[in-house]
C-alpha cells in the first residue's frame, strides 16, 4: 500500500500523516510524487502505520515507472 491509500483509507490529509512523523505536509507530497525517503524514515513509515506501508512498496512503484 502507498502513503496516498494509506491517509485515503484513514481519511486523513498530507498535513496529519506528516504530524504523525514530524515532518512537513511538503515532504509527504513529495513521497506521493514518487521521492523515495530515507531508509531511516522507511522504518518509521512502516512503523506509524503498523506495516501498511512497508519499504518495498517504494521499490514497486520504482520498476513500474522505470525508474
């Protein structure tokens, strides 16, 4: 699952996800927008949402673009 059908699941906006792992509402639109964030900060993404959102799903999204 991605960050985006993660909050859609949960009704929440970029601004809560962000707050739930003290970062701004802008870097979550960046990972939205396909940046892949640190491998520190995909242990905590995984973490916050209980494993919902796990480092592979970055690598999927990558091979689909191409990139």
């Amino acid at each position: 699952m991605n960050i985006a059908a993660y909050r859609d699941s949960r009704n929440m906006t970029q601004a809560d996800f962000a707050a739930g792992l003290s970062v701004a509402q802008s870097t979550v639109a960046r990972w939205e927008a396909g940046s892949m964030p640190s491998r520190d900060m995909l242990a905590r993404i995984a973490d916050y949402t209980g494993g919902a959102v796990m480092p592979n799903d970055w690598i999927e999204v990558a091979v689909e673009v191409g990139t």
